[in-house]
C-alpha cells in the first residue's frame, strides 16, 4: 500500500485534544490547495482515512472533495495515538477497501511518530507544517514531502497561504540529511 501522510491544515488555538476545533480561513485554503495538488499527482490517494478530530475531518472533506473518494474515520489517527496502531488500521482499512494508495489526515505528534517509525528519523529533526503531506512507497519508503507553500506555487496560489519559506527549507534539508 501506497502512503500519503498528511498533518491536518491550520486550525483556530486550542488544545491538542479537543475535538472541536475548526480549520481557519487558511487552513481552508490550504486543504482545498493540497486536494487540487494531489489529484494531478501520476498515483493519487484512492481513499482518505481522517481522525475523529473535527480538523482533521474538515481537511479530509476538502482535500476529498478534489479526489472524488470515500472518506472513513478512525481513532488510531487521533493526536495521542500509537503509531504502529495508527499504521495497522491504515492498512486494514486500505485492504478491506482494496485501496492501493490511502491518505492519513492525522495530527502531530502522531504524525512525526509514524514518520519516524517508518523512517528512523528522529522527529525533532522534522518539522510538519499544517497541510504537509508526505509520500511513501509500498515498501514504507519515503519519497518526498510537499508543505501548502510549495503547492501554491505550482497553482500560482502563494498569497492565499501563509508562507514561511525558511521553515520549509530548513524542514526539507533535515528530510534530506536524515534519510541519508
């Protein structure tokens, strides 16, 4: 199975767990942006699987919405999950919906947990912007990293993102040593 990692797109404050938190106007912009983005990818998602964290759902509906494919939600995708938990269910989920590729919407720190636990990479050496959606093959190899920033410049979009190149620099470079 084909791995889409994504950390849900800019909410409002708050704590980590509540369930209640919306996106904000950029985090809407940045979940529609990264749906148009990965629908021109060669193999994108074929089902998005979202946390139960309102977030994350609102992302996966944007983003989904672009993809045209079933959404389905999951606890093991919650801030405070486990990641090996978190990455059974995926690919439970993506085997009993014969998926061949799945986009996760969860939240950090899972998401820099899973990373790690597929990469080896120590998850203070990443740095997962809102909206970044990252790429792993069926082998649990990881291929590549895109922030909102990065897609908005592909659509010409840049000024309905906030932009913070130098944390996407710095974020990518540290992918870059680390997988080395």
């Amino acid at each position: 199975m084909k791995l889409y990692l994504m950390r849900h797109a800019e909410a409002e404050d708050g704590e980590q767990l509540d369930p209640t938190r919306e996106l904000t106007d950029t985090g809407k912009a940045q979940a529609k942006l990264m749906g148009k983005w990965l629908h021109r990818q060669a193999d994108p998602p074929e089902l998005i699987i979202e946390s139960n964290m309102r977030r994350s759902i609102q992302t996966a509906k944007r983003v989904g919405k672009r993809l045209d494919v079933n959404r389905l939600r999951a606890g093991a995708l919650d801030p405070d999950g486990e990641p090996r938990k978190a990455i059974r269910t995926i690919r439970r989920l993506a085997q009993e919906h014969s998926a061949a590729s799945v986009l996760a919407v969860t939240h950090s720190p899972l998401v820099q947990a899973i990373q790690q636990h597929l990469t080896g990479v120590d998850p203070e050496k990443m740095y997962w912007k809102h909206g970044a959606i990252s790429y792993f093959d069926d082998d649990g190899m990881f291929h590549w990293m895109v922030t909102p920033e990065t897609a908005a410049r592909d659509e010409d979009e840049a000024e309905k993102i906030t932009v913070d190149a130098l944390e996407v620099a710095e974020a990518s470079l540290a992918i870059a040593v680390a997988s080395i």
